[in-house]
C-alpha cells in the first residue's frame, strides 16, 4: 500500500470547509454527506422499506455480539470459536452490502438469521467437545435493523436533500452529528488522586508513527488466522511480523520499528481517512473499499506511546504476550459498556470526547487517546473474550478490582494534521457507521523480560524513563 500525501487539492478544502460551515452555521445541525466525493454531489435519501415507520429510515444492522458473551473457553476448542466468531462477522459485513442495496431493508434478516443459526450451532458444538458445557448460544441468532442516532433525533422530512447516514454510494457514515466543535466542550478531565506510595513514574518508547506504511484489516487478538479479521484497516507500529497469522514465536522474532530493541511490541489502531474524493491504493481491497471505508489514509503526526502508574501504589510488570484490547469497534450497535474512545484536540486536552469527532480550530490537530486496562488478573495473558483478564481501574480512586493486580498503564496518544471539519473519519466493520464511539486500540506485550521489569521499577521509583 502507498504512502499517503500530504498535499490537498483546492477542490477537497472547498469540500471540508463546506461541511464545516453547515456543521456550524446558524441555522442549525443539519445531516450532510461528509463521505461525499468531491467531484460528485450528495445522494438523495435511500428509499424506506415497508418495516421503516414514516419519517425514519433503517441505517444499519444490530446484531448481538457472541464473542463478549464467551467468557468460557477450552484452550482446545479456542481455534475453532475464533474461526466462528470471525465466519459471524463476516456473515453481517455481506449482509450488510445487501442492505445497502436492497429497497425492502428487512428482506436480508431472515437469512442472516439462519447463517448465523448454523455457525452459533457450530461454536457450541466445538466448546462441547472440548468437555465444557455450552451456553445456548440460539437466542443470539436473530438480528433487528436500527436508525442511526442522527435519523432517530431528526427524521428526514419530504424533500430533504440531506442523507441522514450518507456515504457515497455505500450510506455508512459518518453523519454530521457525529462531529462538534471542541471549544465548545467544557472541560471534564478528571484522574484520582495520588496517595502515598502511589507510583508516579513514566516509561516511554519511541517506536515511531508508522512512516513505512506497515497496514493489513487482520487482528491477530480477536481474530487469529483469519485474513481480513477486523473488515477495515489498522496502523501498526513496533512489530513488523504482526498479521493474523503471527504468534508468539513470529512476534519474539520479529523486527520492530521501537528504537530500543528490547521493545519488539504490537501497537495497532483503525485508520483514519481524510473524505477529499481521493481513492487509497486498497479502493478495491479487503478492509479498504471492499468493506466500505474510502478515503486517503492520513500518517499521524506524532504518537506517543507512554507507561504510567497508578496512584494507590505499585505496579506489577507486565507478563510477556500479554494482550489487551481497549474500546469497542463495535461500541454502535453494542452499547458503550467497552467503548473507550477519547477524541480532542491540541491545546484543548482537558476535554474529552467519547461519542463525538472533534472539530478543532485552526492551527490545532486532532488527537486521539487511548488508555488502556492497567489491572491484570496476575494469571491469564489472554481470554475467551479478550477482556476478562484485564480490568480498568476505579475511576474516581484508581484502585484494582479485587484479585487483580496494577500493571503500568499504557497511554497511546495519536495526532493528525488534518484540515478544520468535519472532513474525517476512523475506519470500522461496515454496518457500525464510522461512528467515533467505535474507536479502540490494540497491544500485545512483547517487551523483552529484563526491559519490563526496567519498566515497572521506573514506574514505580518516580522516574521519567525511556
């Protein structure tokens, strides 16, 4: 895949600032088409099915989400129910193509339905023989259609040439809602305090901003040994082995883009695209335009990658292969239980956005955090569902739940020179709407032993390391 340039076109800005101005103008919020090509006008409104009531058209497709159910997993059986969870996503990504398609928008739930049946039959026949009792996964198999937030707070009305979930030619976002001016945000950053023996140190690895272009749709975490596991593309610094195929023998191995060697880490997040009416070097592949997210691919401008501790105490350091996921790429349509996306811009960190993109003003960029989980379960580097073996700290007094012990905390924070606008989005499966609540990131622990335990102790001595 090619490098993304960083030179705009008059034609492109023209078509930002224009989004911005009716974004912001006075005459209110009102849906544009932010995914429209700059050469080409906005779509008009897709037809309604007979299932959509008047003045609200169905946007996406709301399946339940088996992986965080499984909380259960036989090591023996774990192959098999990744490969299924995997076959489900992919069973929504064609549906929802069809969807997207079809005048009578209910028409692609009944066989979505008995695909599912036929997998979900699948995974638990795999947990059985593995000697474990399944749950009754059936009740999983149905799926509803659903309006997306902009449609169900603004109905279209008869004539309306705004898309209230238009992309071209594909209708998955984002919508103009899904964007507000930072400035005006109050402030809510709030951390707990820290008590004595809190651990108030800082490790900080510099493994670059992805200027090699290293991207694949794969996740190796939530779906290994399938290609094009996520349905959209990710950034990847640290390690160059890492695709779905990797483990932990390829990673121990492979090179890493961190300066200091003893950090061969997997750091990886969805993409973010510039919407300018320019095709990237994967419009035609899996993850890029086969799954719907369009648009130049922007290189971050700085990443900054960086341990903390906690403030209740010591820290433990991290067991090697550890993997943890922060956020949800499927937060729209499950709920914001897992969701965990933190937008702002600079000079404007002290407010975070968790369900909107930020509009920053001129002369400052985006920027896009994520804190991780830093309470590990001291047994497990991984989970049936990716999460359990990892928890957040207490929010308001930092504390670990009980059983779990504090590890340094990884804070990612990644910026874009992007232009003012609402002119961008983050990659995501097809059916969530490149919705922001949908951003996550993504780490696999493969510092060496000795540099870890290095870690823990700058952590935890107060020092500011690297």
């Amino acid at each position: 895949m090619g490098r993304t340039s960083r030179k705009r076109s008059k034609l492109a800005r023209r078509m930002v600032a224009a989004s911005a101005a009716l974004v912001m103008g006075g005459g209110g919020l009102i849906a544009v088409n932010v995914y429209a090509n700059a050469e080409d006008g906005v779509d008009q409104p897709p037809g309604r099915s007979a299932g959509e009531s008047a003045g609200q058209r169905m946007s996406t497709i709301d399946c339940p989400d088996v992986g965080n159910q499984l909380r259960e997993v036989p090591p023996e059986a774990r192959g098999e129910v990744d490969g299924g969870l995997a076959e489900l996503d992919s069973q929504i990504t064609r549906a929802y193509e069809r969807f997207t398609e079809a005048e009578d928008k209910e028409s692609v739930l009944p066989p979505l339905e008995e695909q599912r049946r036929g997998t979900l039959g699948a995974i638990e026949e795999a947990v059985d023989r593995a000697g474990a009792r399944p749950d009754d996964l059936a009740d999983m198999a149905p799926c509803t259609l659903r309006a997306s937030d902009q449609e169900r707070e603004q109905p279209p009305q008869d004539g309306d040439q705004g898309q209230g979930d238009g992309q071209e030619g594909s209708g998955n976002g984002p919508v103009a809602a899904d964007f507000v001016d930072i400035k005006t945000v109050r402030p809510d950053v709030q951390r707990p305090r820290d008590r004595r023996g809190a651990s108030r140190g800082t490790f900080t690895t510099d493994c670059g901003r992805n200027e090699n272009g290293k991207f694949n749709p794969d996740n190796v975490i939530a779906a290994p040994n399938v290609s094009n596991g996520a349905h959209h593309m990710h950034d990847y610094v640290g390690n160059q082995a890492t695709d779905a195929f990797s483990g932990d023998d390829e990673l121990a191995a492979g090179e890493t883009t961190c300066r200091n060697r003893g950090d061969r880490s997997t750091y990886y997040w969805p993409v973010l695209r510039l919407q300018n009416g320019r095709d990237e070097d994967d419009a035609q592949a899996d993850g890029g335009g086969k799954d719907q997210n369009v648009g130049e691919i922007q290189t971050p401008s700085a990443v900054t990658l960086t341990f903390v501790g906690n403030p209740r105490g010591k820290v433990v350091a991290m067991p090697r292969f550890l993997r943890i996921i922060t956020g949800d790429a499927k937060a729209f349509t499950n709920g914001d239980a897992n969701a965990n996306a933190s937008w702002s811009c600079t000079g404007f960190e002290n407010r975070q956005l968790r369900d909107k993109y930020p509009i920053c003003p001129e002369g400052s960029d985006v920027v896009r955090t994520f804190a991780f989980q830093s309470c590990w379960d001291g047994r497990n580097t991984d989970s049936a569902n990716h999460r359990t073996h990892v928890a957040f700290a207490d929010r308001r007094t930092g504390a670990c739940p009980p059983g779990f012990r504090a590890i340094p905390q990884l804070v990612q924070r990644v910026v874009y020179d992007v232009p003012p606008g609402p002119g961008f989005a983050v990659d995501s499966f097809p059916e969530q709407l490149h919705k922001p609540v949908t951003d996550h990131g993504d780490f696999i622990n493969v510092f060496d032993e000795r540099l870890m335990k290095r870690v823990a102790r700058c952590v935890n001595s107060g020092r500011r390391c690297t």
